[in-house]
C-alpha cells in the first residue's frame, strides 16, 4: 500500500542536499591543493597571489555541479551503486583535467603545467575515494529514510517481465505491490490506484493507457509505462503557435546536414587519434594472434549500417580459423573451446573491437549509434517488426544508447525502442555522453554486444507478443 514516509519532494531535497555534500567535498579538496601549490611556489609572485583562489575555485565549482549532473553522479537512490561510484571518479576525472588548463591559463604560467598535472593528480585520487566513501554512506542512509515507492501493476493481455526488472536489486527502489490485468472493470482499477505511490502501465492499449495516465495525473500519483514507437518518435516535436489551438511539428528528418557533418568530423578526429594512440597495442595484439595459430589476424563479419547498406566489420580474430565454416552463426558461449588463448584476453579486455576504428575511419561506421547486425538479424526482427528498419537512419556505432542501457538479453523490440530513442533526440552532447556511460560499463560483463542463439530465440518470441503499437 502507499508508503507513509513516501514524498516525492522530500527525495528531490535529499538528492540536493547530497549533490551539495559532494560537491563540498571535492571543492574543499581542490582548495587544500591548490592552497599548497600557490604558497610553495608563490615566493615570486609569478602566480599572482592567493587571488586565483577565488577564480579557480568558481571555475571548479560550476564544472564539477554541470559535469556531475550530466554524468548522473548526484542521483543517490536512482542510480546503482557502481554506477554512482563510476560516475564521480568520472566527474572528478574530467573537471580536474580542465582544471589543469584553467589554472595554467589564469596564471598565464603554463611552465608549472607539469606540476599542476601532478596536483591534480593527487587531488583526483584523494577525491574520488572520499566521494565514491560518502555516496556510499548517503546511499544507506537513502534506504533508511525512505522505503521503495509502492507500485500498482495494471498489465494487458500478457504481461512482460518488466516488473520484476524494476523490483530486483541489492537495494530495492520499487515494490510492486499488486498486479491486476485490464480485464477488469475499468471502476475497479481505477479506484485501486489511490493505495499505491505509483502505477505501472505494462503494456496496455494506448486508449486505456490514456485514460488511466489523465486519472493518476487528477491523483498525483506517479505514473510508469513502456512507451510505443509512437510516443518516442514524437518525443522531439517542436510547439507551434499558429493558432488557438496547440500543434505540435515532428519533421522526421532525422540528422541536419550540420548534425552529420559534426559528426563525421568528429569520428575521423577521434577513431584517427585512437588508432595512433593504440598502435602499439594493436601491433602487439596482432602479432600474438599469429603466432598462437599462424592464421589471420581480422575476422570480418556482414554486417548492416545506414540505408540498409552492408560491410564487412573488422574485429581481431578470438576465435579458431574457419570457426564458422558453414557460414551460419554459432555465438560463443562462455566457455567455447573455439576461442583460443590469446582470444580470451582481447574478449574480456574488449581489445578485439578495436580494428573497428578502421570501419570508422572508412565511413562504415560511427563511433556512436545503433550497434550493426547481421544482416539475416535484420531480416528475422523486421519480419515481426517491421520498423526494425528505422535502425538504419543513422550509421552503425562502436558503442550505443543500446550498448550502455541494455543488457545482453535485451529483446528486439526494446533495442529498437533505445537505438529510436537517440536517432529522434541526436545531438553531439549525447554522442560525448554515451561515450562516457560506455567508459563506466565497460567492464561489465552483461554489455555485449551480439545475441547468442538462444537469447535470438528468446527475443523472437518476446517481439512477436509485445509488439503493438496502437
């Protein structure tokens, strides 16, 4: 039933007053640093004084509050755990490799960038523990105040397994508490949601779903619910005021010839500066393939990109030569003995997707976007779901909205709902921020990238009754 200690407001506040915790910390850490710095090397006064304090300070304040908050790294009691902790090493990372330059160019001293690197070094690794210690500690005091918020289930004819998805966890953040199907007398449902803090829509038709949204919304109760194709494609209408009547535009155009030129741009700046950067790497890495096997170093793979357009994918070989000889796909499974030594190392390390910066180079691909299948994927998702096509607006990415926010046995249709959600919000903001949601996950082992056959089958046969879109 509802909780009692449940208040949307008293969350919000406590989530500030967390950010402002953190914040402190780090600025207090940043000032101790920096304080040391300018009265060991200020006997000149080549540093102009104590004075940069205040500047610097300022500086480090408003980019560690947007920084963090674009990172998520304040949302204690949303976000799990580890993605707390990622997100504000991450932060403290990124703000005090600015803040190397900033100090620099308000000294108008870069001859102490050296030592300035090394301060903030320090800074950095002294933070970060003490952050990621106190989110920690701000997380348990979270789950003492304030209970999971209490949830009513209202699903349609077969419910998906969305609501034990939302309930699982270490710390729980939602109760599902009740679960009744849309057969039932609308009355009835209708007068079961004042029990709970929120209902969650699973799957309804989009008429119920509508009369039920405008109901919660005359409660103040919370309302969650997976939305249609519809509703994410429409997500980025621009208002018109034309007439006394609201309308909404939705140009469906997808990327503006700045969008792309920006983008491609960047994907020949980054994957050329990676390529030079981890040469080495990848010389090492290509040589000890040979060497176990004598075989080729690449394997290339079919895969689709934009327009429905096909291209071999390169990734260094992890596996045996000839370990698809028949042409079919036969994922890798955790233990496969096709893959060999050196392939167990790259697979972990993700080193064996390395060689795909060449296909962005190439133009194939783009360091963000929807992850490239297999052709015959395509085929077998678009029979079911005909608007799996709408992928192939934007190229294929190294790493995806997809990649950072599914799991290995995310279904077909979930997929194409995430990879719409950033083709109809695309902006080069978003391209940095999947980029650093990929760095925190990277490690994690349910991010892959493919489908084994049995997760194929599985998610054929949840497309096939999820899908509806009316």
């Amino acid at each position: 039933m509802s909780s009692k200690h449940y208040t949307g407001r008293s969350r919000h506040y406590y989530r500030m007053a967390c950010g402002a915790i953190l914040t402190t910390i780090a600025c207090c850490v940043f000032f101790n640093a920096w304080y040391e710095f300018v009265k060991n090397n200020n006997r000149t006064g080549s540093l102009l004084g104590i004075g940069n304090l205040g500047m610097s300070l300022g500086i480090y304040l408003f980019l560690y509050c947007l920084i963090g908050n674009w990172l998520r790294a304040f949302r204690i009691g949303i976000e799990r755990v580890a993605n707390i902790f990622a997100s504000q090493v991450l932060t403290i990372f990124v703000v005090d490799f600015i803040e190397t330059f900033v100090s620099c160019a308000i000294t108008g001293q870069f001859r102490y960038y050296p030592k300035f690197a090394l301060l903030y070094s320090e800074a950095f690794a002294v933070a970060s523990v003490i952050c990621c210690l106190v989110s920690y500690i701000l997380v348990l005091i979270f789950r003492r105040l304030f209970p999971p918020i209490s949830i009513l289930e209202i699903y349609g004819d077969q419910a998906n397994d969305l609501a034990p998805k939302m309930a699982a966890g270490k710390f729980k953040k939602y109760s599902i508490n009740d679960h009744i199907q849309l057969d039932h007398n609308l009355d009835i449902i209708l007068g079961k949601i004042k029990d709970y803090d929120a209902v969650l829509l699973n799957d309804l038709p989009a008429h119920e779903r509508n009369l039920i949204i405008k109901q919660c919304y005359m409660m103040d109760k919370r309302v969650y619910y997976l939305p249609k194709l519809s509703d994410i494609i429409i997500r980025d209408s621009d208002e018109l005021n034309l007439t006394d009547t609201p309308i909404y535009l939705n140009r469906n155009r997808g990327m503006s010839v700045r969008q792309r030129f920006v983008k491609r741009v960047f994907d020949i700046f980054v994957s050329l500066f990676a390529l030079i950067l981890f040469s080495p790497l990848l010389f090492i890495t290509a040589i000890l393939i040979h060497l176990e096997d004598k075989g080729p170093v690449f394997f290339r793979q079919e895969r689709v990109t934009i327009g429905g357009k096909r291209f071999n994918i390169l990734k260094f070989r992890s596996m045996i030569v000839d370990a698809e000889k028949d042409g079919k796909s036969h994922p890798a499974g955790e233990h496969d003995d096709r893959i060999t030594k050196v392939g167990r190392v790259i697979r972990a390390t993700r080193l064996d997707e390395l060689p795909q910066l060449i296909n962005i180079l190439a133009g194939d691909m783009s360091i963000v976007g929807p992850r490239p299948e297999r052709w015959e994927h395509v085929e077998k998702y678009t029979q079911d779901i005909p608007e799996f096509v709408f992928r192939n607006k934007v190229k294929g990415g190294l790493t995806g909205y997809a990649q950072v926010y599914g799991k290995y046995n995310t279904t077909a249709l979930d997929k194409l709902k995430m990879d719409l959600t950033y083709i109809t919000n695309y902006s080069f903001l978003l391209d940095l921020q999947i980029i650093f949601e990929t760095i925190k996950i990277i490690f994690h082992k349910d991010s892959t990238e493919g489908f084994t056959e049995e997760e194929s089958r599985k998610m054929h046969d949840a497309s096939a009754y999820t899908y509806r879109d009316e």
